[in-house]
C-alpha cells in the first residue's frame, strides 16, 4: 500500500522553498489560534468569574476552564479522518467556524453554564489534526521538522504572550471582548488559509485504505502517542505550583510572571533551532529527540530538588521550553513520516487526542497530588511518566530519511 502526493519537482538544492515558508508561518498562526482559545482566559478567568451568578461554585469554574481541552480530545480523530477523506481545508474551516460560534456565544454569556456551552464549541473545533497534515502535505520529508517546529513553537510563544497580554486586554476590553477577539481571529484565519496557505496537494491511495485499528496500535506511533500525553500532562501539571512557588520563594508578584516566562519562552528557541537541524541535516532524529526527553526528566527533578529562588526557576524554566520546543517539533514530524499517507490525518488525529487527554488531566493529576501529598509528589509523578517515555523512546525505530530509501 503506498500514497503518493503529486506536488510539483522540488528546486535543487536543499533550501526550502518559498511555498513551504509561507505554509509553515501560516499554518503556525493558525495552529496558535487554537491554542489561543485555551490560554488566554487562563491568567484572569477565575478574576472574571467571581462576577457572575454561580462564581463561587469551583466545579463550574473548573468546567469552563477545562472542557475546552476535553471537547478537543473527543474530536480531534474523527476530524483527522475526515480530513483524509474530504480534504485538510475544508476540515480546518468547518473547525475554525465552530470555535468562532463557540467564541461568540461565551462573548455573549452572562452566567457560567452558556460560557461553558461556548467552551464546548470552541473545543470541538478540533483543527491540529488537519493543520499538522496539511503541514506535512506541504513540505518535503527533509525540511517537515523545521515546518513543524514553527507549528510546535507557537505552543510555547502563545503561552508566554497570553500571560502578558490577558490582563492587559481584559483590562481594556473585558472577558466579553476577550472571547470577541478570539472569535473575530478564527474567522479571519479562514481567509488566510485560502489566500496564504499553498494549495493541498492531492494524494494518489494505490491498494485501498489502512485499517484504523493499524494506526491506534502501530508500535512506534503508541510510543510517540505516549510522549505527547506526557509533554503536556507535564506542561500542565507544572502549572499547578510554578505561579505560587515564584509568588512565594521568587518574591515576584503574580502580575510580573511574564518577565521570567516570555524570555525563558525566547531564549529556548536559540536552543531548538541548531538542535532541529542536527535531527534534520545530520540524521541525528533519534538523538535529538531522546537528549529532549533526558532534559525534560531533570527538569523535573530540579524543580523537586533545587526549585526554590528566582533565579533557579527562571534557569528550570528555559530548561523545560528549550525541551518542550524541541519535542513539539520533532514528534509530529515523525508521526507524518511513520504513518502511511493515506492516514496521516487519522494518525495525527490520535496523536492530538492524546495531546488534549494530557492537558486535561494535568491540570486535575497536579492539583490532587498537591493538595494530598504535597508539591514534591507532583515532581514525582511527573519525572516517573518522563523516564517511562525515555525507555519507550530509546526502542524506538526512527523512519529512514528519504534521501535513504530507494528509488
């Protein structure tokens, strides 16, 4: 079984392309739209809600904030499958207008129940899937790491800038403008997928379509699969102490919090870019990708060991973007390259699922085993699950390069 897209002959040379740059920034800023949704109502949410009718009910706070990820991880696979089927644009349009709908709604709402309902439909507007393999459909095999390390990134820059600019706008426009915005940008993210992003190639399916079951169990995606879940369960988890040990022990104000994030966020990516072209120009994937998760479990054990001070967390916290940049980058560009074309969608689809899982229970895996057991468990747990992942990804058979295979 084989799928070949049919794209016009590469230049000569190993530079990208301008059609694969222009793909990259764009789908990068679509990519962080999504993302947008999530993290801008975080810094100021819990403020706004005390304003409303049942404010005070922490379940319902937690709904809003949290459902938008679990809606993300309901949808995320039958989005990547029709995006094989129907086309990835049509897909990320139907997504991107669910989420403005979803905006607009929460923009409108005067009470928590209607702004959970509009979390709800930002949610399901499930897009990564159809973004990352339209990505990939853009891109030749040797440059799909440094597309996808811009897509990965603006995880990472998103949340940095959203701990800047939320309390400023909600200053100037309220949550209701906040959700406005968001909803405005998704639909002007429409138009630029038309006008900016590359047209899809189309793909060519010789011998019929891959089982789904094939891609849920294939070896080497459930421990990519695993990674990912990981990454952000860790990202999340994290979260749940880093405001309030930089509060106490770092004696900065929650409101200065920006002045360690965004440079931490800004001085990592001086550090993933020799590392992705390491994994890209020399073959050093595997390498690359491992030596992320090794800096991804000290981490871990430095926040339980030496996470005190100022000083130290900002050093930790570069630590972990410089590790979190590189992974973002480099497993969904393995992911594209391990599954077979005809179900790349449905393989990132499941890869995004599990991405949504770890954000969602990161957040209520932290917050329980600091409140039972205190802040070192959470450091624990979260160093346990990243050495699993070491030992997962240590047996893991990276795909051959395309300038290795044979004609």
């Amino acid at each position: 079984m084989s799928a070949k897209p049919l794209t016009a002959a590469a230049p000569a040379g190993d530079a990208m392309t301008p059609e694969e740059r222009r793909a990259g920034a764009s789908l990068a800023s679509i990519f962080a739209l999504r993302m947008l949704g999530l993290f801008l109502i975080l810094p100021v949410f819990a403020v706004y809600a005390h304003t409303l009718p049942s404010g005070d009910n922490g379940l319902l706070v937690g709904l809003a904030i949290g459902i938008y990820g679990a809606t993300q991880a309901l949808f995320q696979i039958p989005y990547g499958i029709a995006s094989d089927r129907f086309g990835r644009k049509p897909v990320i349009v139907f997504g991107l207008l669910l989420f403005a709908l979803g905006s607009f709604i929460a923009a409108a709402a005067d009470d928590l129940p209607m702004i959970i309902a509009g979390r709800v439909l930002q949610g399901a507007g499930a897009i990564s899937a159809a973004v990352t393999a339209l990505a990939a459909d853009l891109t030749r095999e040797q440059h799909r790491t440094k597309v996808m390390a811009m897509i990965g990134s603006s995880i990472g820059l998103v949340f940095a800038l959203s701990l800047v600019a939320a309390p400023l706008l909600y200053a100037a426009i309220g949550m209701a403008g906040i959700f406005a915005l968001t909803g405005g940008l998704a639909l002007l993210a429409i138009v630029a997928l038309y006008k900016v992003v590359p047209p899809a190639p189309k793909v060519l399916v010789d011998g019929g379509r891959t089982r789904f079951a094939d891609v849920l169990f294939h070896p080497q995606l459930l421990r990519l699969n695993f990674g990912v879940f990981v990454l952000h369960l860790t990202q999340t988890a994290m979260w749940v102490l880093i405001p309030a040990t930089l509060v106490k022990t770092g004696d900065l104000p929650l409101a200065e919090h920006w002045k360690v994030y965004l440079p931490a966020v800004l001085v990592s990516f001086a550090f993933m870019v020799p590392a992705v072209i390491a994994a890209e120009k020399y073959g050093r994937m595997k390498m690359v990708f491992n030596g992320a998760v090794v800096l991804l479990l000290l981490v871990q054990a430095g926040f339980g060991l030496f996470g005190q001070g100022l000083w130290p967390l900002a050093l930790l916290l570069t630590a972990f973007f410089v590790a979190f940049n590189i992974l973002e980058a480099t497993q969904p560009s393995l992911i594209s390259r391990i599954a077979p074309a005809e179900a790349k969608g449905a393989a990132l689809g499941i890869y995004n699922t599990t991405q949504s899982l770890g954000l969602f229970l990161g957040g209520a895996v932290g917050g329980m085993l600091a409140q039972r057991l205190g802040g070192d468990a959470v450091w624990w747990c979260t160093g346990i699950l990243s050495l699993v992942w070491l030992a997962l990804g240590l047996t893991m058979k990276p795909p051959v390069r395309a300038q290795q295979r044979p004609a």
